[in-house]
C-alpha cells in the first residue's frame, strides 16, 4: 500500500561533482615507490592488521581490515609492508590533491582523510556547456581554462565517457537537450580527463563518481571499483519517485549511506523492522544481517522528517536530524564542497617532557624540534614549481630543485611550560601556564639548497637558544614540562609580488625588506616582561602535533588573548597593560 499521496523533496541539480577514491591507496603508495611490487600481492600492515593490500592481493583472497595471520595463511607469498608511519601516505595524499586542486576554478575541492577528494567543477561546467555548439555536440572541445583557449581536450560531447547509472539509458528521446544531462557528459569527460593525468603523472588509479551533490557522487562512484567512473544520469525528479536517483538510492542499505552512523542506521531499522534489531558483533563493519534498504525506510507508513526526528531525536542529537536524514534518504544533500585551504595557518611542533632542567638537554630537544619543523615546512610550505623556468633563472639556481614556496611564516615562537613551584601545602596548581617568546623567522630557513641538519643547526644556535634565554633568564631550575617551536604569521607567497617564490635572491631581498619595518625591538631589561603571564592551558595537549590546525586554539580560552604583535598569550585583563609595555 502506498499510503497518501507524499511531498517529494525537490532535488537541488545546480552543481556538478566529482568524488575520487583511490584505489588500494596505502597500497599503491609504495607500489608507486617500488613499481615492482606492482605485479605481486601487497599487504600494508598497521598492528596485527591489513589495512589495505593491492588488488593482486585481493584477487587472491586477502582483503581490508584482515588479521595479517590470516592473511599469510590464504597467500602465502603475501609481501608485507608496514604502515604505521603515516608521512609517505600524508606527502602522496597532498600531492594528488594539489594535481586535482590545480585544474579547478574556484578552489572547491575537499579533503576527506587521505584518499577521497571532492571537486565541485560546477563554473568549469556551466563555461564549458555554454561555449557547446548543439549542432555539432561530437567534436566539442572542453576547456580547462578560461584564459587560454587552446589549454584543454576534444571530446564528444553527446555521450558519456565510462560507465552510468543507469546502466544503458532509457530517454534518449530529447536527451541532448537536456541541460542537466549535456553538463554531466561533460563532467564525465573532465573525469575521465583528471583520472588520466592521476595515472600518468603520479601512477595512481581511482574511482570516481559523477552526480550533483556530495552524497550521490560518493556512493555512485562505487559501482564500478577500481580504476573506473560512474556518472548518475537523470532523471533526477519525478512526481512519483520512478527517477534514477531515487532508485539509486533507494537499493541501498540505510547503513552505507554516508551521515548515517551505526546507531542512527540501527534506530532506523528497528523502527522499520518493528522489532529489536539482531546485533552480530562478529562483523568488523559494526554491520547487522538484517537488511534494511533505504527505499524500505523511504516508503514506511509515515515516515518523512517529522517521523525521523521523532525516532532519531533526542539527547546527544543535533535538533532538526530528522529532516537531515530524511533529505539523505532522497538523494538530497546541500552541503557545500569546502574550499581548500592553500597553506595551514602556522605549523607547530612540540614534545613533552618529565622534566627538562639544563641548557644541555634544552639544546638537545630544540635541535629535534627545529629539525621537525624545517621537514614539516618544506613538506607543507614548498610546492613544486612546474612554471617554465626562465634561462636566466636556470643560470643562477641551477643547483635547486624546481620548488618554491607557497607561504612565508614570518615569525618564529618559542613556548615553554614550566611546572610551577609547589604551593605552602606542598601540592601543586593543575593548571601549568606556557610561556612564550618571538621573533621574526630568520631567512635562511628559506634557502633550500641547504641541509635541513646545517638549517636548524643554525636555528638553534642564532635563534632558538637566545629566545630561550629571553624566556628563562635564570641560568637553571625550569623544570619544564613542555617545549613548542611554531611558524606563525603565515604570509601567502602569491599575496607577495608575483614570481617571488621562483627568484630566491628577490625574495631574500624582500624578505629582509618585509622584516627590517617589522622588526620587534626587544627592551633591554625583559627580565620578568609583561610578555610572561601566565596563562591556563590544556592538560591533554602532550602528544607531539602533528597537524595543521593552529594550536591557538588549544592555548586560547575564552578568557585569553594572543597579542598580535609578538604572539604572547594573556589574560584578557593584561591587554591592555601589554600593548602599553609594546608601546615604551
Ligand atoms: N585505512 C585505515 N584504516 C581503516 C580504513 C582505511 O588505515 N580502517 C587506510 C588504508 C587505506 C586508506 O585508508 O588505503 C583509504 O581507505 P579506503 O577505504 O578508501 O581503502 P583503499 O583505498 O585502500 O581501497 P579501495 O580501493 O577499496 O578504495
Ligand atoms: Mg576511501
Ligand atoms: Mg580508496
């Protein structure tokens, strides 16, 4: 029984987007280190378990997510690799993602953990669709850039490059003039496009899936694994729900629908099913064995967003879930592709210590750090150049790399946390306070021709140690329980004037030029400066970082503030007092 007549969300089709998923990702990050594993089946071991492992692999037996121990029994002559140091997988993730993200207009491309990427080419689309010639569809031309005509690739635009869902098109009456139908041969062909330049540039394969929102690109992608793309072809909307989309979306277990974690998928299914819902612990997926297709739930007696939010509602769920999940039920999703973040905003190293007391050992740990952050500089900050160098420019750095940089961080900052001493009672405060000091970053850093070991040396030594000495002018006893060394101040290298990333003399000269109207000039007397108050900072924050959120966050509450000028974090009350200390 069908039930009264429901109201059928209207389907947003404006956008075109493309999901990627590499294939066998950690996997084929060594294979494209060592090709020759290529041809033999390839297991990435992370604790006792095969993360990943090639399709060789796979056609043998072995799968994600498997006990290596079993593993070796199904195929014995299995090479395992290990995969607990994450920096090749973070080094190759960004590199296919600056591939992709240097063919989209507006910057809309997202991240999802290492492998996934979405682009919204929507601008690329809607050019390439208006420049079309409708009478001559099959030898289209599709542009990649609106600035150089020849930049881009003929294709035939009245068909579908890969494969489709449908699987073989039933409208081909008027299909062509349909608009939605047309931008999506085109996205296909863009796909197709991209897919090609991941593997011939970088050697890596992918799955891709065309469509118009996040939700249906990513799921669509699948039906055709690996190597492959699958674009969703309208109808997108009907009056009575018998559109590709719907039926796309309807043959899908509500739990494999992305946004619908495992209990919302097991609320779903016991309301649905009428009855608790068998729980199997057994499966590594938290799966059930009861199948509960998302058209079951779509076409339930009185479901729809108020019934949702009744039977997902509650503690611990964000208001208005019902209508979230009833618009994923129907292929809707209006989240936006986010917009790539070129550069983190500071980079930031830290480790912790039990106790930390002579210059000796501070020296020691700055080195590592400095060592740390000059590597997570070069691997976040440096691009590769793949502008043509000119002649000139070959004369004098031959010796460099084509690299640049894509930002400038133009202070460097040293915190410290030191324990504070034990109050009357003989107990300690909880909360320790860090410290910290800046300074502009000196310019050799920049220089690449030089070993990061020679770099921080230097760091170290004309840098880090007088910061400290700044910091902790009494000759010992800090018993410091922390020691960070941060980038910060992050300068855009296109925001500078153009082609200074390229010319290193230029942009040494300019750097000192930026630095010179910049400098701080330290007051002679810092003993006890303003700079130093103390501040509450999270207890948890002890695992070295190693990420590109800024850890502003983590040392600023509410009740703090971070002065602009050289980065101390106060108390909002000492504000005022500090500026006024800057001022003098
Ligand atoms: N990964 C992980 N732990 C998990 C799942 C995945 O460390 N529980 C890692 C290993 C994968 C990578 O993330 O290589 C990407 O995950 P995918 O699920 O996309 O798996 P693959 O890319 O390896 O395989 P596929 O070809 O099926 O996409
Ligand atoms: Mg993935
Ligand atoms: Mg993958």
């Amino acid at each position: 029984m069908d039930g009264p007549r429901r109201k059928r969300l209207k389907r947003q089709a404006d956008s075109i987007i493309i999901h990627f998923d590499k294939d066998c990702f950690y996997a084929s990050v060594f294979e494209a280190e060592t090709p020759s594993l290529r041809s033999r089946p390839l297991a990435v071991q992370q604790k006792q378990i095969v993360v990943t492992c090639n399709y060789e692999a796979r056609r043998r037996g072995l799968h994600k997510l498997q006990l290596i121990k079993e593993a070796k029994r199904i195929c014995p002559d299995v090479v395992i690799v290990l995969g607990e140091d994450l920096t090749r997988f973070r080094n190759a993730s960004k590199e296919l993602f600056a591939l992709l993200r240097s063919y989209s207009w507006n910057a809309r491309c997202e991240r999802l953990g290492f492998d996934e990427v979405w682009m919204d080419v929507t601008d690329v689309i809607d050019y390439n669709y208006a420049i079309l010639n409708p009478n001559d569809l099959t030898n289209s031309f599709f542009c990649l850039s609106k600035n150089d005509p020849e930049a881009g690739f003929p294709i035939d635009a009245s068909t579908v490059t890969g494969s489709t869902y449908p699987a073989t098109s039933t409208d081909s009456t008027g299909a062509l003039s349909d608009s939605l139908r047309l931008r999506l041969h085109l996205a296909s062909h863009l796909a197709a496009h991209l897919r090609g330049k991941l593997e011939s540039e970088k050697g890596y394969t992918c799955t891709v899936g065309i469509s118009t929102n996040k939700l249906l690109s990513k799921l669509v992608g699948n039906l055709h694994k690996p190597n492959g793309q699958t674009t969703l072809l309208p109808s997108y909307t009907s009056e009575d729900g018998d559109d590709a989309v719907t039926s796309f979306i309807d043959g899908h277990e509500v739990g494999k629908i992305p946004g619908i974690g495992f209990k919302l998928a097991q609320k779903i299914r016991a309301h649905v099913l009428q009855r608790p819902v068998d729980f199997d612990a057994g499966l590594v997926y938290g799966g059930t064995k009861e199948n509960v297709l998302v058209g079951d739930v779509r076409k339930y007696p009185g479901m729809g967003a108020e019934a949702l939010e009744q039977i997902l509602g509650g503690p611990g769920t964000p208001h208005g879930i019902g209508a979230k999940i009833w618009g994923l039920l129907n292929g809707c999703d209006d989240t936006e592709v986010g917009q790539a973040r070129e550069v983190p905003k500071q980079i930031s190293i830290e480790d912790s210590y039990t106790r930390l007391d002579s210059l000796d050992e501070v020296i020691k740990e700055l080195r590592m750090l400095a060592k740390s952050l000059l590597r997570r500089m070069h691997a976040d900050l440096l691009e590769a150049d793949e502008d043509v160098r000119t002649p000139e420019d070959d004369v004098d750095s031959a010796a460099i790399a084509p690299k640049r940089w894509q930002a400038f961080p133009k202070t460097i900052r040293l915190s410290t946390r030191p324990r504070p001493p034990q109050n009357a009672d003989g107990r300690r405060n909880r909360s320790f306070a860090r410290i910290s000091r800046s300074a502009p970053m000196p310019n050799f850093v920049f220089n690449f021709k030089e070993s990061v070991d020679a770099l921080s040396e230097r760091l170290v030594t004309e840098t880090l140690v007088p910061l400290f000495r700044k910091l902790h002018p009494e000759k010992s006893g800090w018993n410091l329980s922390l020691v960070n060394v941060a980038a910060t101040n992050m300068v855009d290298a296109a925001s500078e004037k153009a082609g200074v990333g390229r010319d290193i003399g230029k942009m040494f000269k300019r750097q000192d030029d930026v630095l010179k109207q910049w400098r701080v000039e330290e007051p002679s007397d810092t003993v006890g400066g303003s700079e130093d108050v103390p501040t509450p900072s999270q207890e948890d924050n002890f695992a070295t970082h190693d990420r590109w959120e800024s850890e502003d966050e983590d040392m600023l509450d509410d009740e703090s503030y971070r002065c602009e000028e050289c980065g101390a974090v106060m108390p909002l009350f000492a504000m005022g007092a500090h500026a006024r200390w800057h001022q003098n």
